[in-house]
C-alpha cells in the first residue's frame, strides 16, 4: 500500500477504529512475565532490554564493540540471549506485499556500477529486500549494503559478524523463546499517515504477532502517536509504551514535544507505559514522579544506558527498566548492583530505627551508597550537568 502524505489537520481523528477492522483476529491472551491491563500492568523486576539486539551499529565508531554483530538479526538477537537480557528491542516495517520485517532505516543503500542508490524499505517486496546483505543460499552473493551516517556520509556496512535481513515470522520462529520482544513500530518522521494504511499496516503485524509469539513477552512500542493510539485500540492483550525523546527535538505533533505530553497521550489512550530518552528522565527528575503517579511503567534509551553507574541512577529513581547497547557489560552491572545482599537481608529484619538509613543497598565490590540526603543531591545536580 503506497503511503499518503496530508496535511497535519486532515489526519482523520483516530477516536474510533472504522468498522471494517478485524478486532475478531486479537485474544486476550496474557503474555508470560509482564501483568496486561491499564490499571493492573506492571513490570515485576528491573529489566534490561537489548538495543536492537545486542547493540545498535554505529560503523563510524573505534569502538569494535558497536560493530560487532548485524544489528536487528537472528544472530543479534541470540547473542543477547546468551548474557540474560529480558527483552531484544527491534524495529518493525512492512513490505509493499504486507510482510512484516526487521529494519531500522527508512531506505537501504546499496551500490551497482560505482553508482549508490537508495530504496524505500516500505516500497520494496519481500523478495527484493531479502537479497540485500549476506544470502542463506551458500555460495549466492547478497546485494551489497550501505548505510547513511548522521552526518551524511555513505559508508559500507561492514561488521564483524554479518547476518541476513529477516522477517517479524523468522524473529519467532529462531530466537531463543524465553527471551521477550520489544517491538517498535517503525515509521517515518517525515511522512503524516493516512489512518487507513496505519491500520493495514497494523493489522499486518499482529497477524505475525499472534500466529507466533505464543508465550514470549511482548511490549510494542513507537514514537508515531496515532500508531500507539491505534494498537492499543486493536489488541489489549499486549502493552503499548509511547516513545520520546522528551523535547530534545522538536516536531509539528506536539504529542511528541515534551514528557508532559506522553503522560497525556498515554492517559487519554489507555497506553501501559513511556520510553523516554535518558537525559529527557535526567533533565527532568520530577517526570519520574508525575509518570509513577499516573500508574505509568517507565523504560529510558539513549548513549548514557551503556553507563553502568547511570543505569543504576536510573534505578534508585524508579524507572524500570533500560535499553542498552554494551549487553554483556551492563547485564554483569544490573546483577552485580541489584541483587541484595546478606546485609540487606540483615538489615531488613532489624527492629525500625536501627537500620543505617542507606538507599540502595546492592551487592558488588563497586556499588554506590547514597543516603536519602545524598541522593537527594545528585537528582538536584544531574539536571545542571545535563545541561551545561
């Protein structure tokens, strides 16, 4: 289905899904590990959720560890799996023959005849997609693939463990079952949607979701407002988190502007919880408290999730969880910082008054102990570092 550019006002108002959708296709069937429901979700543990696997590519970076494996792969995916993360976070689009697949970008670059060129992922069929990058059929050679930097520039994708493109059916059907999905709804900034393709593109990736997901975790997720809105409004058997990046820039759908306006979005449409950026949470400590109080569950991305002291704030402020890109690294911290110690145990059947009054308590060699006073400093101070 070709997409559909309008004018923001000419959005139709998404207060109602249209009648020809098929609410019929969806169960209510709870996922394992995680309470579904507006009033009753909740996360039960401090979570950490793999960056589009196990870690983003970033192919400008010295860091060997950004380009260490494909991102959004099966062999991602398993990786993760292997150092006990709860959830992979991977994007989501649709083929122009309405097949849900893994892909971050919006277009795929690749070069023919010293000539590089661009294609829409959402444009191309199946078939077409799957025959860029490494083939399943050995010996046959892949288009090759590029990918634009931030800055502009066309680099090769080049990594040290290379894998196929893959389908939302081939995530389920070969990643290690117990580890649960993130999946975001990947759609263009830059394009305002009609409702009628948000919904078959919707439906096309809940028809995958419910043939095969059977007890793996599920959370859904996206930075496009009236996908969320309509998603939830499509299934409720699964969460749906709205993501910001919190103000740091700023778009025509207010919606997406400030924390303020995803705690508006997701209270008027039922959603379980935010994903916010971390310095839009560090910037903003009292959004914590605002979220909490909307019985909203809290999720952070960004750079400074790969921080394991950063994680660990996070924690002591409430979120729940994290998406990361050094897996291994912050998998070790998040066991080492938050397990409770015999100390904690100790301390917690002492007579009240004769515990040391010390926030975080954790076990591990290197974890911090704030005092309420102490920490009541540092959530003064990071915001001012933040933003000098």
């Amino acid at each position: 289905m070709a997409l559909k550019a309008v004018h923001v006002s000419d959005v139709p108002c998404l207060d109602q899904v249209p009648e020809n959708t098929s609410l019929g296709l969806y169960s209510t069937r709870f996922s394992t590990g995680v309470d579904v429901g507006r009033s009753s979700f909740r996360i039960p543990n401090f979570l950490v959720i793999g960056h589009r696997g196990s870690g983003m590519n970033m192919l400008q970076s010295s860091d060997r560890r950004m380009k260490a494996i494909k991102e959004n792969s099966i062999r991602s995916f398993n990786a993760a799996a292997e150092f006990s993360v709860d959830f992979v976070e991977f994007d989501v689009q649709v083929t122009k023959d309405d097949v849900p697949v893994i892909f971050h970008d919006n277009f795929i670059f690749s070069e023919e005849n010293g000539v590089v060129y661009e294609k829409r992922v959402t444009e191309l069929l199946l078939s077409d997609f799957l025959r860029y990058g490494p083939q399943r059929e050995p010996g046959k050679a892949g288009k090759s693939m590029l990918r634009k930097t931030k800055d502009g520039r066309i680099v090769n994708w080049n990594v040290e463990a290379d894998d196929c493109l893959c389908t939302l059916k081939e995530a389920f059907e070969k990643t290690t079952p117990s580890v649960g999905f993130n999946i975001e709804l990947k759609l263009d900034d830059n394009i305002v949607y009609a409702q009628e393709y948000l919904v078959h593109v919707l439906q096309a990736i809940l028809e995958v979701v419910f043939e095969y997901a059977k007890e793996r975790p599920i959370i859904f997720s996206t930075f496009q407002p009236d996908a969320a809105q309509l998603v939830r409004k499509l299934q409720s058997t699964y969460p749906v988190f709205f993501l910001t990046n919190g103000g740091s820039e700023l778009y025509h759908d207010v919606r997406r502007n400030s924390l303020e306006e995803a705690i508006k979005l997701c209270l008027e449409n039922g959603l379980q919880g935010i994903v916010s950026e971390v310095k839009a949470i560090f910037r903003n400590p009292a959004a914590v408290t605002k979220i909490k109080e909307a019985k909203l569950s809290l999720l952070t991305y960004g750079q400074l999730n790969n921080v394991a002291e950063a994680v660990y704030m996070q924690h002591l402020m409430g979120v729940e969880g994290v998406i990361v890109d050094l897996v291994k690294e912050i998998t070790e911290a998040v066991s080492d910082l938050m397990k409770p110690s015999k100390e904690d145990a100790e301390e917690e059947s002492l007579p009240e008054g004769e515990g040391v009054g010390v926030v975080g308590q954790m076990t591990g060699k290197s974890k911090p102990q704030f005092s309420q006073r102490e920490l009541s400093f540092l959530l003064k101070l990071i915001p001012e570092l933040i933003h000098s």
